[in-house]
C-alpha cells in the first residue's frame, strides 16, 4: 500500500506549525539560525507539512532541500542532495519547471532516454557557470564516492552549503525526512559528524524528522550530544477536534445529523489525518444514499467493517502489516500476546501477567522494548497502546479473528459487528455527559497511582469525595477532598484563560482552618494566555490541558473529550 504525502489543495491545517517554521526561516534570515526536529507517530503527517512548506518558502534568498532517507543508500543520498540544491538554486533564480525541464532536456536528451547520472550531470553543466565553486565541491564528493571514500565524501557533502553560501550569499534549509536511516549508510559515527558540522554551519537550517519518536529524541539527545538544546522538537499528532471535524465536514456533504458519528471517528482515530481521510472516504460513498439517522449507524458499522474487518480492508492490512514489521518473526507470538493484554484493557504489569495466565520473567523488558518502538506509551505503573485505533483493531477484529474458538466467518463477522456496535453507543451515552461530570469522574477514578505530570512522576491520591459547582459562567470549581486536605481545581470552558483565572486560584486561602488545600489545578479547556502559564508556573498552580485530561481519560479507560 503506497500512501504519499499531501501538499497543495489536499493539505489540510496545520498552521500552527507552518507558522513555527516561517518563523524559523525569517530568523535565519536576520541571521539566527535554529534547527528543527519534527517527531510525532506514523502517517500523523510530517512528510506532507515538510513538503508542503518546502513549496510555501517563497523566499529567493532562501534554498530549501527536501530528501527523503528511506530505502536509498549513501551514493544516492549524495546524488539527491546536490540535485536538490542544483534544482531549487534554479527554480529561486525565476525559472519556472517548465523552463527548467526544456533546459534539463537540451542537455541530457528526453527524458525517456536519461537516467539519474545524465540528469544530475546536466544540472551541473546548466549551473557550472553560476555556481563553479559548489560545482566543483559536488565534482569532489563525486571523486571521492568512486574511490569508495564514503566518509570523506560525507563530509565534504556536509560542507556544501557553506560553499554555496559564500558564493550566492542564499541560506540553505536541509530537510531529512526519516532522518534515523541515516545510520543505514555504514558511515564511521555519521551522527557526531553531523553534529559537529551544524554547530559551526550557522548559515544553514536543518529541519531533520522521524515516525520513531523515541529513536530521534535519543539521537538528538544522546548522538548530537554537544548540540541538546539546539534542535527545537515538534511533536506531531493527530488533528485537534475541531481542525478534523473540519477535515470531515469538508468532504461529507450532509453531515449536520452525523456530530455522533463525526465525534465517533475524531475519538478514535485521535485525529489522524490518514485514519479519517480513509475512513471518511469510504463513509461519505455511502451516506449519498441514506437518509435517517439511524440507517447512519448502520454505514459506520459498515464502514468500520470494510477498512478494519475485511481481509483486504486498508487499514485491516496496514495494521497487520505493522505487527509483522514491528516484530521479528520468532519473538513475534509472545509480544503480540502483551499488545493484545494491552488492548483488552489490561493496563499493569500485574493484571497483564494474570491475563496472560503464566508467569512472564520477560514481560517488563518486553513492555520496555514496545515503548521504544513506539508502540507503548507509559505512565506511573500505566502502559497503553498509544495508537488508539491500533488497540481497536487488536482487541475488535485481530482477537476475534486468531483467537475465537468459534472458526465460522459469519459469526465471527455478526460478532464483530454486534461488538462495534455496542462501544459507539457506549461513545454516546458518555459523550452526552456534561465536560464537568466527565473531569469529576476522572479525578474519582485516581487511586494513588502516579500520573506523570509536566515531565515528572506525581502521586495523585485516592479522593474521599469529589464535589463540583459552578462559580460563573465559564468556570467550575471542583473539589476533591480526603479527610482534611483538598485539591481544588478551576475548569474554565468557553473562553481562554488569563491572568485573571489563575488570579483566582491564586486568592484562594484554606477556609477557616477546617482544612487545608494541598494542590491548585487550571484546568484551560480553550488554551491559556502564555503570560497567565507563566505565572500559574511561578504559583505552582498545576495547569492541565485538554491532552493531559484526555490522556489520562485513556489511561484511566475511559472515552476523551471531543470539544
Ligand atoms: N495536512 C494534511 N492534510 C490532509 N491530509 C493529510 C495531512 N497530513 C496527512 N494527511 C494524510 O495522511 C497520509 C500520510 O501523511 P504523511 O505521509 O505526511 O505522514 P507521515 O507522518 O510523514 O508518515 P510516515 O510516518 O509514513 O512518514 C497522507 O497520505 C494523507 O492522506
Ligand atoms: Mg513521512
């Protein structure tokens, strides 16, 4: 299954980040220069923000050069990079592709007879006269590949922005999606080298990124050692609620009785622009011909049932497709053992051993070894599957199919179905809830357990009672008591916060010495001012976002809030 980013008309969102890196380029420009990594789960969508800001620079002075390191070796990667630098140098100099194809064409022939070689020597001789000195600079990484000196080429490919600056005066941006593989290329330390190269480049921007979170964080914070600090990560995860209800009311024409199902599938999918692009899809085919709600219901089983259930169903073969990539062949049987723990919502060490009905000595490395593929994610003594949909389709399609002792297809199918059917009515009754009930639910359901907060692991005690009232009308005081000590938290809802909400919990004093308040939460369900974070972080007030409450609505096993 091939799937390829998005750019131009079919890019959705994402301004926020986009922002981030106009920014970034217009600092490189006044000459401060920050690099920047992009992280976040597979097919969340990084390749497609990278190219779709590769052709948003708009900036001549600006080169940027897009190289994808998966599936190629070091040669090619060399070709790739000076072709792109070649390329785009062009395109900033006002030609236009058309142009730049005629060109490419004179030199090399049609383009059904040239291969990579002659097309890269054509942009050479097109740009030999503008630009002789990176020219020559690209001619030595040539000569050094051929006598099969990688790690010199490699850093004299590393020097060739700096080359180019000098000559054209223009800063580079290198973009390296999957930049992990770099380790493929059988360089001598490849990681250190790059780091020492990009702290004296300071002319060049890197913006380097990965689907392996843990694996990137580790290089850049291990690796490129000297250089923590000096890449400014952004995760990228799923769309936020009402970016990807957007997403979906865009491509479904009649959609205003379907919130429930919208809601369904934005939960789920944890806003995945590829889960919702494939299952939206398939969904608004079928709703062309159906008009009662409850004949709505009956095309989300449906749906669910073709891309999750059915042997060739998208998303039925990417996942199994995962777990046999993820997981080596011989190891496989016992690891898919704990994920399926997992996904029938076994979430200790402890209740995952009694589910698995054998003692496993291996099982902590064994959830250990998930988390650094990614696979897991962990908090206090909690583990869960941090796709959600992944968790879905182990626990609703992967169990049912390998594991039920019934072998009849057609039961199995009904099951499936029956089975669906009940959690999205489950998903309704609880999404009627009011936001308030739904937060003093999660605060009655901590049990002592750590919960990490703001990178560090904190307690969170076992709440004798847990009370709610309103104060006005966008915030609710909830308060959760044991014995004589409380922890007041303040949900403000409609609006973002300010100075003044966190002012609020600020002035708040332990009433007549009855009992005393321990902890001051924000709860900021719209955002908050960056001054009023601020500040709520000198008081040691705790500020909760709508992902820190969602989360541990999930850990907590329960459905999150979709704004
Ligand atoms: N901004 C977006 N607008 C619309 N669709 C998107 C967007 N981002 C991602 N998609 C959808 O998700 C799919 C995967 O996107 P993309 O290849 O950019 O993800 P990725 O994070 O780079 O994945 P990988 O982990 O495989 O590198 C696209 O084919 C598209 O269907
Ligand atoms: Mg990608």
């Amino acid at each position: 299954m091939l799937i390829e980013p998005v750019f131009g008309k079919k890019f959705f969102g994402r301004e926020e980040v986009l922002c981030t890196l106009q920014k970034r380029v217009a600092a490189l420009k006044g000459g401060y220069r920050q690099n920047m990594a992009l992280t976040g789960p597979m097919l969340a969508g990084k390749s497609s923000i990278l190219r779709h800001f590769l052709d948003n620079v708009g900036d001549s002075e600006i080169i940027p050069l897009y190289i994808e390191m998966d599936g190629m070796d070091f040669r090619l990667f060399c070709m790739q990079f000076m072709a792109a630098l070649l390329f785009r140098y062009l395109k900033s100099n006002g030609r236009t592709a058309h142009e730049l194809l005629a060109e490419l064409q004179k030199e090399a022939g049609p383009a059904s007879k040239y291969d990579r070689e002659s097309e890269f020597e054509a942009l050479k001789k097109i740009c030999g006269g503008m630009i002789p000195k990176t020219v020559n600079c690209m001619d030595a990484v040539l000569g050094l590949l051929k006598q099969r000196r990688t790690n010199a080429a490699y850093e004299k490919i590393l020097e060739l922005t700096s080359v180019f600056k000098t000559e054209t005066d223009k800063n580079c941006i290198v973009i390296l999606d999957e930049f992990h593989n770099l380790s493929n290329f059988k360089l001598r330390k490849p990681f250190q080298t790059f780091g020492k190269f990009i702290m004296v480049q300071k002319n060049t921007m890197y913006v380097v990124s990965s689907s392996q979170k843990t694996l990137l964080k580790e290089i850049l914070s291990r690796k490129l050692s000297l250089l923590f600090g000096n890449f400014e990560i952004i995760e990228i995860n799923g769309f936020d609620s009402r970016t990807a209800r957007s997403f979906i009311s865009d491509k479904i024409d009649r959609s205003e009785f379907l919130n429930d199902i919208k809601n369904y599938f934005i939960q789920i999918s944890q806003g995945s622009p590829f889960y919702l692009e494939v299952f939206i899809k398939e969904f608004s085919d079928l709703i062309l011909n159906v008009d009662a709600k409850e004949n709505a219901v009956e095309c989300l089983l449906e749906v669910f049932s073709r891309v999750l259930y059915d042997s060739n169903g998208v998303l039925n073969q990417y996942f199994m497709n995962n777990l046999n990539f993820f997981l080596e062949k011989k190891k496989r049987k016992n690891f898919i053992a704990v994920l399926v723990s997992l996904a029938k919502g076994n979430c200790t060490i402890k209740s995952i051993q009694k589910d698995l009905k054998k003692k496993d000595c291996d099982l902590g490395m064994k959830l250990q070894k998930l988390q650094d593929m990614d696979l897991l994610e962990t908090s206090g003594g909690f583990y869960i599957i941090s796709d959600k949909l992944f968790e879905y389709w182990l626990k609703y399609v992967y169990c049912l199919k390998e594991q039920s002792v019934i072998d009849d297809v057609d039961i199995k199918y009904l099951e499936f179905k029956k089975n669906i059917g009940h959690d999205y009515e489950r998903y309704r009754v609880e999404s009627r809830k009011d936001v308030k009930d739904i937060i003093c639910d999660l605060f009655r359901a901590f049990d002592n357990s750590k919960v990490q907060v703001n990178m560090n692991l904190r307690k969170i005690p076992r709440f004798d009672v847990v009370e709610s009232r309103s104060l006005s009308k966008n915030i609710v005081e909830i308060e959760g008591g044991l014995s004589t000590k409380k922890w007041i938290c303040h949900l403000k809802q409609n609006d973002m916060a300010d100075e003044s909400d966190v002012g609020r919990l600020c002035d708040l004093k332990d009433r007549d010495k009855e009992f005393k308040i321990m902890r001051k939460i924000l709860i900021p369900l719209e955002g908050i001012e960056q001054n009023a974070f601020l500040l709520a972080k000198e008081q040691n007030i705790w500020v909760w976002d709508i992902e820190f409450i969602n989360r541990n609505l999930r850990f907590f096993g329960k459905f999150e809030i979709v704004l």
